[in-house]
C-alpha cells in the first residue's frame, strides 16, 4: 500500500531533466508561487512523485532542494537521463530546521523529575522534617 501522503498532490507540473546540472530539476516559477517556495540557503524537503513524461512507473523520493528551488534525480531511477521531459507531481513540502533549533520535549525519567518539580497545591513543602506533626493530625 502506497503511503497516504501520495494520495494527493499539492502541485504537478513536466520539465525536462537538465543536461549539464548533474540531473536536476528545476521547479516552474508558477509552481514555486503557488507552494511558496522561495530562493534560500538551507532549503525545504520535498515529497515527490517523478516518472517519464506520459507513462511510466512513479517513482516516490523525499529530495533536498537547492538555493534556487531545484532537486537532483538520484542514482536510484535510472531510466531517467539528461534532456529528458520527466512528469513530477509535489505531494509535501517539510520546513528544514535543525535540530538544535526544535523544540525539545522531556521523556522518560527526564519527564518524571521535571514533573515532580513542579509545584502542587496542597503537596508539603518542607520535606520529611515535620513527618510525625502530620501523622499526628490524621488522626
């Protein structure tokens, strides 16, 4: 079964496979405005569905795409050859973003000590050192 996210695609558009880049792909300006995509440094990854234009098998790749919205065919398809009209249909565009920039969640026994630090209404907060005055008051 086909992954859910290739039920849809956001955009599809033919280009030919360039000649003299190493196989890249460029991504038409209409498409590039409609998924608002602009030229940047450390650029979005892209779901792609890429196949010989007119027929063919689909071929599915998540690719990295350069400063100027373009993404490079891999080894792995390599019916596809320089010059050639290729179909591609964009089924996601994922942000890039470091990962020492997100957002880092506690799990596990970090998770429990950050809970237990939280303060709590009605939880004692001198410790065990008036252990027996308690007792003493529940009965």
């Amino acid at each position: 079964m086909a992954h859910p996210h290739l039920k849809a695609a956001l955009d599809e558009f033919t280009a030919v496979v360039h000649r003299t880049k190493n196989r890249l792909v460029a991504i038409p300006a209409e498409v590039q405005r409609n998924l608002g995509l602009e030229k940047r440094a450390d650029n979005h990854l892209v779901l792609v569905s890429i196949r010989e234009h007119g027929g063919g098998r689909w071929n599915h790749n998540y690719f990295k795409l350069t400063y100027d919205n373009e993404f490079a065919i891999p080894s792995n398809i390599p019916s596809l050859k320089p010059g050639q009209m290729v179909d591609v249909r964009i089924h996601r565009v994922i942000a890039d973003v470091p990962a020492e920039n997100a957002v880092k969640q506690p799990h596990g026994a970090h998770l429990l000590l950050s809970l237990a630090k939280r303060a709590r209404k009605g939880w004692r907060s001198d410790g065990s050192e008036r252990i027996d005055e308690y007792l003493r008051d529940d009965f």
